[in-house]
C-alpha cells in the first residue's frame, strides 16, 4: 500500500503540475464538458419531445471529435466536416439514384464498386501532402458519409429528410463547438504561434547570454575563461528549439483558418513566422554544436584566449541582446529599435577579432590547443551571420 | 485553356510520383477501399434480410476510422477503440441506472452532472504526454460512447441489446481492418522505423564522404582544396536528419503495438533505435554547421591547409565508412565488422592531425585565414566522436 500511495502522490503532482503549467488545459477540459453537455441534453430533451432520437447521435458525436484545443483547429475540423457531409451527401443521393437503374440485381454490384473506386481515390488523395495538411479529415468524412448513404439510402425511403435531419445535428453540434470555442477564452493558434516563436528567439538569447557570461568572463583568481561550468538550464534552454518544427507548422496551417483576432487580421502573414522559425532552428543548430565544443573542456593558451576573449565575449552578449530585443518587439509587434544597436555591436566585434586575429602572432604558441578556441570563435562568427538573417525577417 | 491544362498535367504527374515513390501507398489505397466495400456490403445485405440497419452504419465508420497506413496504427486505433467502447459502455449504463433513481425530474440533471465531470476530466487526462501518446484516440472513443449510452440508454428500452449489437459490428469492422492490414502487403512501423534510422545514418554518410572527397582533394592544376563547389544533392542530404525526430516518436509508437513480424520480436528495443536516432540527429547538427563553415568560402593559407588536409579528408571519408558499415548492419542485423576497422583509421587521423598541429608552426601565417579551418577540423573531430556514439548504440 505504500507504494501505491507514493505513485498516487507522484499521479496527483503530475496533474497539478500540468494544470499549473498553461492552465488554459483546465479551461479547454471544462469547455469541451459544457458543450457536450449542452449538446448532450438538447438530444435528451428533443428524443424526450419529438420521438427525434438516432440522428442526435451526431451531434454527441460531433463535438466529441471536432472540438479541439484551438480555434483554428476547432474551425478548420468543424468545417471540414460541415461541407464533405454535404458533399458528399449529395453524390452519395446520386450514385445511389445511378445505381438503382441496374436493376435489383445490379443494384448492390454497382454500389460496391463506386464505393470501392471513391474509397481507393480518396484514401489516396490523403497522401498528397497539402491535402493533408489542410482537409485531412474532410476527407474522412467524404468517405464516411458516402459509404453510409449509398449504402443505406437503399433501405432508408425517407433518404432526403434524413440527410436534412443529419446536416442540421451536425449544424448544431459544430455550432456549439465553434461558438464556444471562439467566445469562451479562446486559445488562438495564431497567437500560439506568435508566442511560440517570439520565446523561441528568446530563449537562444539566453542561452547566448550566458554562454557569453559565463565561459568569456575576465579571467580572477587567476581562473582562466572558457571553464565549462555546471550545466546551467538557461544554457540548455536552446535545445527546445531544435524540435520546434512540427508543431510550427501545425500551428501556422491553424491560424489560417482562424479570423481576425486581437492584434492579427484574417490573413495575417502566417508564413513569415515559419521563415523566422526555420532561421532560429538555424541558429540553435550552432548553439548545439558550439555547446559541444565547450564542453570538450580543452585548456586554451592564456595568450591566444587574450587575443579573442574581448570580442568573442561582445559577440555572444551582443548578439544575445539584439535576439531579446527581436522578440520582445515580436511579442509587442513594434519596430525592433534597441536590435538594430546590438547587432551593430556585435558585428564591430566580428572586425575587432579579425583585426585582432590579423595583428596577432604566435611564434611558440602550441596550435592544438588553439583550433577548439578558433572554432567556438569561428561558430560565434557565423550565429552573428544568423542573427542578422533573423532581424531581417522580422522586419 | 492552356493553363488548366498545364495544371492538369502538373496534378496527375504529381499523383504518378507520389504512387512510385512508394507503391504502398496505392496497396494501402486499395486495401482500404476493399475493406470498406466488405463492410459495406455486409451491412447491405444484413438490413435486407433482418433489418439489422442502424447499427451496421457502425462498422462502416468504424473502418473509415480505424484504417491506417501502419499494422501498428491500426491496431492501436482497433485496439484502442474496442476496449474504450466495452469500458465506456458498462459505465454507461451504469450511470444511467444510478441516474434513475433520482426520479423523472432529477434524472436528466444527475445525467449532465455525469457527462460533464466525465467529459471534462477525460479531456485533460489527454494532456498527459503518455496518454495522447498511446491512448488518445481510446480517450476520445471512451466520452462518445459514455455520453451516447447514457443519453439515449433512457429512451431505449433494449439498452443491452443495442450495446451487444453495436459491440459486434464494431468488431466486425475493426476486425476487418486488423485482417486485412495485417495479411494483405502489411506495412510494419517497425520495419519503417528500422529502415528510417538506417537510412538517415546513410545519409549521414554519403554527405561525410561526399564532403571528403570535394573540399580535401589532392590539389591538382593548382586548383587548392576546400573550395566550395555547386551545391551537390547528395550533400544536402543529411538535412532530411534534421527534422525526423516527430517520424521516429510515432513510428517508435505504433511499433510497440505491432506483434512478431519478420527478424523481429514482439517486444523487440524500439526504445533503441529512439537513441540511435537521437545520436544521428547530433551528428545532423554538426555537419549542418560544417556546411555553414565551408559554404563561407574563405581563402585558406597552402601552407595550413597542407597541415590539415590529409587527416581531414582522412577523417571525414573513414567516418563515413564506418557510418556506411553501421547502416548495413542495422539493415541487415548483423555484427558491424568494417564499422571497427574505418572508426579505428578515422580515430587515427584525428591522433595525425593532434600531432601535425602539435609540431606546426605558424610564424608568418594569417591567424585569421586559418580560424574557419581550424574551425572546420575542430567540427569533424567532433563529428567523429559522434559517430563513436552511434556505433557503440548500435552494438
């Protein structure tokens, strides 16, 4: 019983815990509850009234599947399944029409292939990849629905005031859905998306910042630069931009189907904040291998250290801060004035160490040691190169 | 005109590649629309002879669902359905029976009490990582049912039998669906998996030894080495490593669902191959900044590069090797024999080139010249560790 107790605790945490991380989680479990048992009542009433019973059942069943933690995603499932139901509702009532002039016996033969042709094209078309992107399940539900027509129109002789009583529960279910979803604390996609590559860029910040901080402080106590210290989470913050792309990109196919809000209009540039995303990846694929290179823990010669420590410093902190100053003027969507002034900075370090570099000379200095030194420099180099491609972006 | 027509031209090419790039998805295409037309036609003649109609419809929408390109996914959705149905249907009815005990006006408010907390606690139970990983679409199956059982359970005097019937047909189409993926061309996510980490180590090496042969060549016609040429195809190949950390998680996924198949096991290490490909998508990271490195297209001094050169090239070709022998072995299963023997010659270019720059030196040189060389050597030195990695996760 003990250890029983002890993983409950553990359970127990980790729910608070992810309560407490984005408690929009709590809020989105209690909006899909509401809805469903809005929707869920409206049937219980309506079968208790009208004898109206079966076709409810898709309005359960429609909110159950379409409501999603975003807006986008809520509308593009919504409304994906609102206009393949009708679609192919209405070819489902016309392939059935087609096969009822073959004869009793032709009937089932005829609808077996045009289901089994609309299945096989349809499935395939989920492979092409914008299709799936954009109208995945639109085309699940083409499938679903025109299988189920033509199928049971046969037996069903009421086949139009069935469609017509199914579309409007689904009406109802996705209604409710959507209403709810955008006017009960909506979680935009877009938003999201806007946030998530704003803390994106800022975290590299960090991570540059104190990389800058920490390994190319001036030298007391005689305690030389470029120590790795312990493993630092600020520096390591980094690493969660490496695998940011998927859900990049799933956010930005969202936001397009969400309308005007807040601080983006309806056809926002949704794409350039892909573009900004894949440059920050860039840019952490850099940080990753330089952190690599730090913590290969090579001792450097104090006289070649001399040589770079000043400007391989600027350029980490320097670069650093333009990073911060790009994301906040994301976060605000204003000109980012104090970036323009860092990577300026930086960039005079870039010259200062190849002035540096040019002058200097190292006539008994052991060269082994200097390459590890020479490349954290040379990497350095190129994430100033990498920051200057990001502002440009967010311009 | 014209331009439709171009269009069309460009839309059936593009079907046609998507077809041969791999032909399973066009099996998969039919398989679907074969299990689909049984279902269907099941359904048909069942509501022709018992009128048996309502319920078949579940069958049909069980396999547009459930049908998925993998075995494993399939049988995680079939799997994951048919115990969330079982489950959420006891439950069901067992709310609906404490329910009625509180009289006709209290029933349907105990009844949205039930299907609110329940909805709104299995909603955030989906935001474990561990659930949406495995049992998401099981959570989802598991509040539909519960709310329909408990909703129309009150005006359907046959509850049980409507819940055996419906249980059937969803057997039978999730039934269906497991038969056909797995016996007709089953496509194995685990076999995916192996492949796909195979195959990026692959890459990984063609772009090693591609970039060897390229910027270290023996200078001839006075032509000097690490001159960036065009941008070669089989280089830029490791930027597909990049990005599949997503691919390998749901592969890894569905895998785990999978029975014996082929060389491997039921509870064959899918965890490993997660590892390996977190290795190789290090290495990924390192040649990304290598490429950045070379593509600056800096002058290096002869007399530098003459240092570096041989045990650079050395160091890249054997690194690929071995990443080459290691491919085959994960492909084949074996014992890597010749991975050893290149990482042993690979290891001795990078002891070469310690010694080469531990007796080098540079009084006249342009320390600034040779930083992004340093740099570059510095990278692979890495790089080959990294490949020490891959192949000690390999054994």
């Amino acid at each position: 019983p003990g250890k029983f107790n002890t993983k409950a605790v553990k359970v127990v945490k980790g729910t608070i815990k992810l309560g407490r991380d984005d408690p929009r989680r709590v809020i989105h479990s209690l909006k899909v509850a509401l809805a469903l048992t809005l929707v869920s009542l409206l049937y219980y009433w309506r079968a208790l009234f009208d004898g109206f019973g079966v076709a409810g059942i898709w309005a359960v069943l429609t909110v159950v599947v379409v409501f999603e933690f975003t807006v986008g995603a809520t509308l593009s499932k919504s409304l994906n399944r609102g206009f393949a139901t009708l679609l192919a509702g209405a070819l489902g009532v016309g392939a059935q029409h087609l096969a009822s002039l073959f004869g009793e016996k032709g009937e089932p033969i005829v609808l077996g292939i045009f289901v089994f042709l609309l299945a096989a094209t349809s499935t395939f078309s989920r492979f092409f990849p914008r299709i799936k992107a954009r109208y995945d399940y639109g085309v699940l539900i083409f499938i679903l629905t025109f299988s189920m027509v033509t199928i049971s129109g046969y037996r069903v002789e009421e086949l139009l005031e069935m469609a017509h009583e199914r579309l409007l529960t689904i009406i109802i279910g996705g209604g409710t859905c959507m209403i709810i979803s955008v006017f009960l604390c909506p979680v935009w996609a877009g938003e999201d998306l806007h946030k998530l590559i704003a803390s994106n860029i800022e975290k590299l910040a960090n991570s540059l910042e104190g990389f800058g901080g920490e390994y190319f402080q001036t030298p007391k106590n005689g305690n030389c630069g470029m120590v790795p210290k312990n493993e630092d989470s600020f520096l390591q913050g980094y690493k969660s931009v490496l695998n940011s792309k998927t859900t990049e990109e799933s956010l930005a196919n969202f936001a397009a189907w969400e309308p005007r809000h807040g601080r983006f209009k309806f056809r926002h540039p949704w794409k350039q904040y892909l573009k900004m995303g894949a440059l920050a990846r860039q840019c952490a694929y850099q940080i990753e291998t330089l952190n690599g290179h730090i913590n290969s823990n090579v001792q450097v010669p104090p006289e070649f250290l001399q040589i770079i420590q000043d400007s391989c410093r600027t350029m980490s902190i320097e670069t650093g801060k333009a990073l911060k100053a790009l994301a906040i003027a994301i976060k605000t969507m204003k000109e980012p004035k104090h970036a323009c002034e860092h990577l300026e900075k930086s960039k005079t370090a870039v010259k200062d160490l190849k002035t540096a570099l040019k002058a200097a000379s190292l006539e008994n200095a052991d060269i082994l040691a200097i390459v590890p030194a020479a490349a954290v420099a040379s990497i350095l180099v190129e994430i100033v190169k990498g920051a200057e491609k990001i502002s440009k972006s967010v311009h």
